[in-house]
C-alpha cells in the first residue's frame, strides 16, 4: 500500500498582509495605554513650566511676529498674499508646525520610552497613537488661536473654516509617515535628528509660509513641486474662505500617503524589536 506523501514548509513569519493586520490589531487593542501614556508625558510637559499650556503656540507666534514685523516695517517685501498678511503669516507657520511635530513625533515618542521598551512587552504601535494624541491636543489649543487672528483680522467666518480640520489630518497623516520611516535611523543615530531639524528649517522657505509662490522663476517650480506646499496652502484656504487652488495636488500627497503609511508601519513594527535587542544588548 503506498503511503500518502505530505510536505511541511517553514511557516513565513514576514507575510506582509499578516504582519499588517497584527500592527493593526495592536493599534486598536492599545487604545487605552496610548492614552495613559500621552495624558502622562501632556502632563509631564507642562507640569514645571510657569507659561504652562501657552507654550504650544508660542513658536508659531514669535515666528509668525517676526515676519509681521519685518514686513510691516519694510525691511522685506513680501507680494500680495490675498489675506491680512498677518493671519497669512501666523496660520503658515501654525500649520508648519504642526507638520514638522507630526513627522517629530514617531521618533520622540519612541526614544522617550528607551527605558520601557527593553524591560516591558507591550505593542510598540501604542507609542505612534500616543505621539498622535499629544500632537492631536497641542494642535487643537493653536487652532483656537487661529480662529481668534480669523476674526480679529476681519476674515470671518466661512463654511469652508469647518473643513480645516480635515486638511489638517492630512498633514498630521502626511508628516506622522515620514516620521515612521525615518524613527528606526533616528533610534540608532542621533545625527539623524539633527538632521531633520535642519531639513525642515531649510524647507520651510521652500514652502508658502510666510509668503506666497513667486509668479514666475525657478524658485516658483521649486515651490509648486514641493509635497508640503499642498498641504499648508489648502489647509489655510479653507481656514480663510479662498478656493484650494491646489486641491487636487493635496488629494494626491494624500492618497500616496495612505499605502506609505502603512508601509512604514510594517517596516516599523519589523524595526524596532531588533532596535531594542540591540540597545539592550
């Protein structure tokens, strides 16, 4: 009689498809260490400071003074924005900031919980939410700012103002997955910190911030390439009431952003464990 035959494959452990629906799963099931962990460091940030929670906009507002001074006084001279150049200058550099401590905020997080990581086994993907809903409360409070310049300025109120928030997610998507892609590198060099700092410093006056794109010249291509100019030009033409004249440009970074997001979760979630066994080593 003739035995049947049964072959036995190693199991891939790295199926993609697999590995994405656990990372997912911990997402969801740690909804509530997320929360501890960024209601503890909120908390922590604020706790010995005298200004306290004021120190969630004081950078866009002395940026955005600056400028407004250095404009006001004729020292530069910045073309037409469409808007009262302040509300132009200080929602740019609001929403600037908000990007660049989105993309911050993966490698932050997960550096400010060195000492847990190597001690406690907990979902690393906690540390990402944590890092959202911290950036997610500091945002709101420059928000309300925001809407105070709106109408202070005479802008006023427009339907448009209640779609803001969703261009902000955008860029909270947009920067949080850059951030993921660059957090393994920036665990096991700290160069790559600095980096981004001047990355971002330099890229900021590349962006439409805190003046609009030229009408013609190199520098006008250089800006209407850039995948953050996007971002902050729609987000402010809906907080002002103007039409998104790159619109389509945002759904685009979008929708890339959406599959890199979760390719940077996975290549996240492969990372770290070796990170940790590594620093613990």
């Amino acid at each position: 009689m003739e035995l049947e035959t049964k072959v036995y494959q190693k199991e891939n452990n790295f199926r993609i498809g697999k590995m994405l629906k656990e990372s997912l799963t911990d997402i969801i099931g740690s909804r509530f260490l997320s929360f501890q962990l960024a209601k503890r460091d909120i908390q922590a940030q604020y706790r010995q400071s005298y200004l306290g929670i004021i120190w969630a906009f004081v950078t866009p507002l002395t940026t955005a003074f600056v400028w407004i001074f250095l404009n006001s006084s004729g020292t530069i001279r910045v073309t037409d924005t469409g808007i009262p150049y302040p509300v132009y200058a200080f929602s740019g550099t609001l929403l600037w900031s908000i990007v660049k401590e989105a993309i911050n905020s993966p490698i932050n997080s997960t550096s400010g919980a060195k000492s847990i990581l190597s001690k406690i086994n907990f979902p690393k993907e906690a540390l990402i939410v944590a890092g959202v809903y911290k950036l997610l409360f500091n945002s709101s409070i420059k928000i309300l700012l925001l809407v105070v310049f709106i109408f202070f300025y005479g802008v006023g109120f427009h339907w448009s103002l209640l779609l803001f928030p969703v261009a902000m997610l955008g860029g909270v998507l947009f920067g949080t997955t850059l951030g993921l892609f660059v957090t393994p590198l920036g665990m096991l060099y700290k160069d790559i910190g600095r980096l981004i700092s001047f990355g971002l410093g330099f890229l900021m006056y590349v962006t439409p911030v805190v003046y609009a794109i030229p009408k013609n010249g190199i520098m006008k291509t250089v800006m209407e390439l850039n995948p953050f100019t996007p971002i902050i030009l729609t987000a402010r033409d809906l907080a002002v009431g103007m039409p998104p004249m790159y619109l389509t440009y945002f759904l685009i970074v979008i929708a890339c952003s959406v599959p890199l997001f979760f390719i940077a979760l996975l290549f996240y979630r492969i990372s770290i464990p070796i990170l940790v066994e590594r620093m613990s080593a």
